[in-house]
C-alpha cells in the first residue's frame, strides 16, 4: 500500500534521474576542449537499428582539438562519418582509412549561441521529466484511501516545493554551463 512519503520518495527519484540524465547531456556539449563523451549523443542506424555510437566504435581525444573514432566494423565507418556529420553538434569528421577524425572548428560567437540553444533544448528535457514526475506523483495521492483532505493538499504543497526545487538545480546546470561555453 502506498503513503504519502512513497509517493514522495519515488517522485525525488524519478526527478533525481532527470537531473542525472540533463548532466550526462551536458557533458557532451562542448566548451573549448576535445573529450570523447562529447559524441555520446550521437547515434548511428546500423544493422536495421538506432545505436549509441560508442556501442559501434571507440572515441579517443589524442589532441585537444581532434576526435578519433575507430570504427569496431571497419566496413561501416561511412555510416558513422554521416552519422557524426548529421548530428547537431557541428562537426565535419572525414574518414581516413579505417579511422575517422573529427577536428573541432574553433568556436565563434555564433556557434556558441548555437549551443546555449542545444543546452536549453537539453535542459527543458529535464524540466518535462521533473514535471511529469510531479504529475505521477500528484495522480498517486488522488489514489491514496484512509488519508484525510488536509493530508492531500499539505502533500500536494510538498510536491510543488520539491519540484520547483529541482526546476531549480536544472537552472543552475543551465547557467553552470552556459558560462563554460561562453567562456573565450
């Protein structure tokens, strides 16, 4: 049977995941340095199927302005090339051989802008899923029997000083990153 501070328990978990996954978004977002979980976001349609493309090769950061990703299937490195060049972050890789090098063009200001834009796109994904954790959890109480009115609408209350809390934290990540980008 479900209580008040399961639904509230579960509801921080599910906004602690979309935190999470709005971090891991955001380390693939560039600043100024080369790091190989910058393509993370990136996914390649092989074999009839979407697939992460660190799951079909290996990406290194051998120079801080160059991305190497080494295909696991040598055959499919144009794939992965595409893939890479049609994803929004900008690059132009080209394949050499069984390798692709990925060199990062210097940023200027309108690429910058571009990607503020990427990180609050990422940042609203995790504001929906706060927010639908918020909503789960609100049609939970309305489920709940035995618990009195005043109960509810103190629990309720409780929901959305949580929730704006994490809409918070998600802000700070925004502004956090923002000024890593913007930073010359």
């Amino acid at each position: 049977m479900m209580t008040i501070q399961q639904i509230v328990k579960d509801m921080r978990g599910a906004m602690d995941k979309g935190i999470e996954s709005t971090r891991r978004e955001f380390t693939s977002i560039r600043s100024g340095k080369a790091t190989p979980n910058m393509l993370d976001t990136v996914h390649v349609d092989m074999y009839g199927t979407s697939m992460a493309l660190n799951q079909v090769a290996s990406v290194s950061a051998p120079e801080a302005r160059v991305l190497i990703v080494t295909p696991f299937d040598k055959s499919q490195a144009k794939v992965i090339e595409k893939a890479i060049r049609e994803s929004d972050l900008g690059l132009d890789p080209s394949a050499q051989g069984p390798i692709i090098r990925v060199p990062l063009p210097s940023m200027n200001e309108q690429r910058r802008k571009e990607l503020v834009k990427v990180v609050h796109k990422l940042a609203e994904e995790g504001k929906i899923a706060v927010r639908h954790a918020r909503t789960h959890a609100r049609e939970g109480l309305k489920k709940l029997q035995g618990v009195s009115e005043d109960d509810v609408k103190h629990a309720e209350k409780d929901l959305q000083r949580i929730h704006d809390d994490y809409i918070h934290k998600i802000d700070d990540l925004i502004k956090a990153k923002e000024a890593e980008i913007m930073e010359v």
